[in-house]
C-alpha cells in the first residue's frame, strides 16, 4: 500500500547495484505524456485508465517495454506492484519474487505526508480515497500472495532496509541454485 516503504526498499536495492523500475513513475510519465498534472487524482484516473483499455496487468506490459528499451538485463526490482496481472505478465520474462511492505493506515499516512510529492494526500479523506483505489486493482491480493512480507510499523528505515535486502539474497542465492519456492 502507498507509504509502507517500498521506494526506500528500492532505493536501498539501486544502491545495492539493482536496477529499479517504478510502476507509479511509468504511471506518471504517460500523464505528462498526456499533458496532465501529476495530482493524485489524474494519476488514480491514469492508472485505472491504462488497466480499462490495456487490460490488469497493463502497467506490468509498460515495465517490460521500458526495460526492453533501456536494454536491461540484470537484476531489476519493479517498485509498486498493485495486481497480480502485473506478477503474471513480470513472470513471462525472469524470475518473480514478490516482497510486502505492510504498515499501519497511521504509519503510512505519516510516510506520505513526508515525502512532499505533488500526489501526497493532504487529509485522511483523500487517504482514504487512494487506498480505496489501490485496492480496487487488486493490491490486497499482491499482498496476500507474495513470497515475503515485512512489517515496517516498528522498524527503523536501516532495519527495514537490510531486513528487505537479506531476504532478496536468500532469493538470489535460491535461483543461482536452480532451486525454486512456490
């Protein structure tokens, strides 16, 4: 969900020599492709838009032709995946692990509002509307099914950070090894 962490996840990834795709900034770029500002209501209107027209796993169909354009071979985390339509196209080309970010509604209220985007909610209301839509895509279900999840309500970000990048190892390791978990 919006604000549990999963962009400091992925940075601390990048730092890490992963490369990162962002799923809201492939959202973002095609609403200034299309002139519009990036508020979180044009960008909740983008997004539902792309999955009407293009399908659920539309946005997972945009990641794959941005990493074919950019030439990308290596590791790559994909940053915000709201459906599993999105997990299945991913699986079409590499290995898919999935990891959680869960926080509490206050936690993440708190995370949003600190990061000063453009898209940040600026009341509960509006909060709440967001997490309302990325549920309606099926985010709930990513997070129900993924491989890992990380609760980060008590955790510092250092502790969140190296706990995300040891379960990604182990995972790394798994697949050199030929060796795969449902």
């Amino acid at each position: 969900m919006p604000g549990a962490g999963k962009s400091s996840v992925a940075s601390f990834l990048k730092e890490k020599g992963f490369e990162v795709v962002t799923m809201g900034d492939v959202v973002r770029e095609e609403a200034k492709r299309q002139g519009l500002e990036p508020t979180d209501i044009n960008l909740g209107k983008m997004m539902l838009k792309l999955r009407q027209d293009l399908g659920p796993g539309a946005v997972g169909h945009i990641v794959l032709q941005k990493l074919a354009r950019d030439g990308s071979s290596s590791n790559v985390v994909i940053d915000g995946i709201r459906s599993i339509a999105e997990v299945e196209v991913l699986k079409k080309v590499g290995h898919v692990r999935l990891l959680a970010i869960h926080a509490s509604q206050d936690t993440r209220f708190k995370h949003l509002k600190g990061r000063g985007r453009a898209d940040a909610p600026s009341n509960g209301n509006e909060f709440t509307g967001r997490d309302k839509r990325e549920l309606s895509v099926g985010v709930s279900e990513a997070i129900a099914l993924a491989n890992e999840m990380i609760s980060n309500n008590d955790l510092t970000l250092e502790q969140l950070k190296l706990r995300a990048y040891g379960i990604v190892k182990e995972w790394l390791e798994e697949i050199y090894r030929g060796v795969e978990k449902a």
